[in-house]
C-alpha cells in the first residue's frame, strides 16, 4: 500500500481505464492485487494482479503493469465499437462507394485482459528493455496460473489523444451524446458502464459523416502505444475490427493457449548456482512474499535449471526449489544479474549510470 503515492503520479502520466488517476480506486486496485496474488480472492470478477517495476538501489517505483482475469459478465458488459464496411452500388449509375460503419456492442463472455502497462519516461529506452519486461512477464503468469484466464485474452490499446489529453474522436462523437469531458467520462466508467449503453445510440453509424481529422483516429494509436503494440502483435495479438467507443483504440486479442510465451512456460526443479547459462529465461518463484520473477541467462537441462545465485537470492529460490521458466528465443540484450520482481509483482533491476543517462538522451533527440 505503501506504493499508491507513486501509482497515482505514474496513472496521471496516461489516460487507462484500468488504471484511472483516482488515489481510492488504486487502493482498492492494490487491496485486490494482494488478495489475488496470495490466493485470498478466488473469484475471477474480483480478481486483479498489479505488477510494479522497483529501481533495485533507490527502490523508487518506475513501472507497472496489469493482468484483469474477467473485463466482463453477465449484466457488466465490456463496451467496444464493432467496425465494419458496408459496399453500396448504383446500377443506373454505374458506380459504388465502400463506407465504414461503427457500432456500438456489448460483451458479456469474459474475455481476460492485459493492461495498465506504464513505464515512467526517464527509463524508456533502457538497454534492459523494462518496457517488454513489464508486458511480457504478465503471459509468463497467465501459464503458471491458467485456470485464472479466460481462453480470450484482449488488450484495449490507447488511441491517438491530443497533447493535452483529449480525444478528437469523443469531441466529435462521444460528447454528442454523452455531455462529459473524454477524462470525465473514461473516469466514471471505471465505476459504471450502464451510462454507456443508456445514452449512446444503438445503431450502425457511418464514419463517413464524421470530420476527417475524427474518423482517421479510429483504431488508430499514438506514437507512443506503438512499440507496444509490436511487443504484443509478436505475441498472436491481432485486431479483430473492434475499437474503444471513447478514443478510438484498437482492441486485440489472442488466444491464451496460442500465446508463444504462454507455451513456452513451464515448471522446473532449480539445480542451483551457476553464472555461465547462455539461455535467455523468464525465472520466478511464489514463496512468502508472493509471486518474485526475473530475466536473466540460465543452463536449462531436462531435469531442472541453473541460474545465478544472485537471480536465485533477489527471487527467494534456494536449491531445490520448482521455479516458473519462460525460454526467451531470439533476446539479444543480456540483463544484468539480479533483475527481479519482488513481494506481489515487484521488479528489480541495475540503474542507468549518468553516462548511460546521456547516450539514452541523445538516442531520443536523434529519434
């Protein structure tokens, strides 16, 4: 609990539906997460998994990212906009036109969700890779705890917002018929949906009456959602014609038991210490501090796996102990020894140095 302060700054940065800016619902976000990585909760409509990504020295927290068993049941649809093309033709006239139409729907069948992925701007770019360790370690746990997760897995992606954090999209649409501010309005749907479906017109729409500069944003995402959708894209993450009814985002899906990751996780005994394993892994261990995971290179064999004392201390193994094993294929930058999560969902992992501060910088002004 003691992490809210930094949650609440960290939500301010980015506009999630599954991460408002609102210090109450993030403490109830961190209560569930608690219950739910201990196995105090198990029912899935009330159950959440909140990772954070702890500096190791200064232990500021710099990261954090998701995992919602159930966005929906019976009677608390997820709301989305289905896309389609609807081809019209003349026959007097010869000619035809192609036009988009969007709909709004409602999904009551429980699909799980991944989201919530923050990285605080001062570390993107890192040669770790923090970002892809905040994303992918997420379908590490959906493997070791499939019984948790939905067969469908979705991530609502953020559209393209304003620089002060509008959507030209809701301007044009949404506030039409809903007369809240697009913050206002994603704020309160964290707490209700029927708003949604009582005030929002049921019926086809065509895109083709709205304003260029709205109707280009629909499943569109900004510069910054990019890389994110790459890392999730490579995962089987694919756009199935379905978009948030606020910003316009793209909604992907993936099947759990398809996910690279996901197949790729399995249990194994840990043999004990060793520094020269050349196989990039995914390593944890659930003891009493909870769930603790780590990149780091290990020696896997056929009856179990090395890794560095080190890696082995900042997870809670000892010798013996059956840990969670991801192998990474094709990872080209080897973390430093001691990455780690920590308590339920923490991560650890070496600082940037000023120098390494500076090369990161000019990178970024170069881009």
């Amino acid at each position: 609990m003691e992490d809210l302060p930094t949650l609440v700054r960290l939500a301010k940065m980015v506009h999630f539906i599954n991460l408002p800016a609102d210090k109450d619902l993030i403490a109830e976000k961190i209560a569930a997460s608690r219950r739910s990585f201990f196995g105090q909760e198990q029912d899935p409509k009330e159950m959440e998994f909140l990772f954070v990504l702890q500096e190791a020295h200064s232990k500021a927290i710099i990261g954090t990212s998701a995992l919602i068993p159930r966005v929906s049941w019976q009677g608390h649809p997820n709301m989305y906009f289905q896309v389609r093309r609807r081809q019209h033709f003349s026959e007097h006239l010869g000619t035809g036109q192609l036009h988009e139409t969007i709909q709004l729907c409602a999904d009551e069948t429980g699909p799980s969700e991944v989201g919530g992925l923050i990285l605080s701007p001062g570390f993107r770019g890192h040669p770790q890779r923090l970002g892809s360790l905040l994303s992918l370690v997420r379908f590490h746990f959906i493997a070791l705890h499939r019984k948790h997760f939905s067969q469908r897995i979705i991530a609502e992606m953020m559209g393209a917002l304003s620089t002060d954090g509008r959507s030209t999209l809701w301007e044009y649409l949404g506030r039409r018929f809903i007369n809240l501010s697009y913050t206002e309005a994603d704020l309160f749907s964290s707490k209700s949906r029927e708003f949604i479906q009582s005030l929002f017109p049921g019926v086809e729409m065509y895109t083709s009456l709205l304003p260029p500069e709205a109707r280009r944003l629909i499943a569109e995402v900004g510069d910054e959602t990019r890389p994110a959708v790459h890392l999730l894209e490579g995962q089987g993450f694919a756009y199935r014609d379905q978009c948030d009814p606020f910003d316009g985002g793209p909604f992907l899906e993936a099947s759990r038991d398809e996910i690279p990751l996901v197949k790729a996780t399995r249990k194994m005994k840990m043999l004990g210490a060793d520094t020269k394993g050349r196989t990039d892994v995914f390593v944890s261990h659930e003891g009493k501090t909870g769930f603790q995971a780590t990149r780091c290179y290990g020696s896997v064999e056929a009856r179990g796996i090395w890794i560095p004392r080190s890696v082995a201390d900042a997870i809670g193994a000892d010798d013996g102990a059956i840990l969670g094993v991801t192998q990474l294929a094709g990872a080209t930058t080897k973390p430093a020894a001691g990455t780690s999560i920590l308590d339920d969902g923490r991560a650890e992992f070496a600082p940037i140095e000023p120098a390494e501060r500076a090369r990161a910088a000019r990178r970024r002004s170069k881009a």
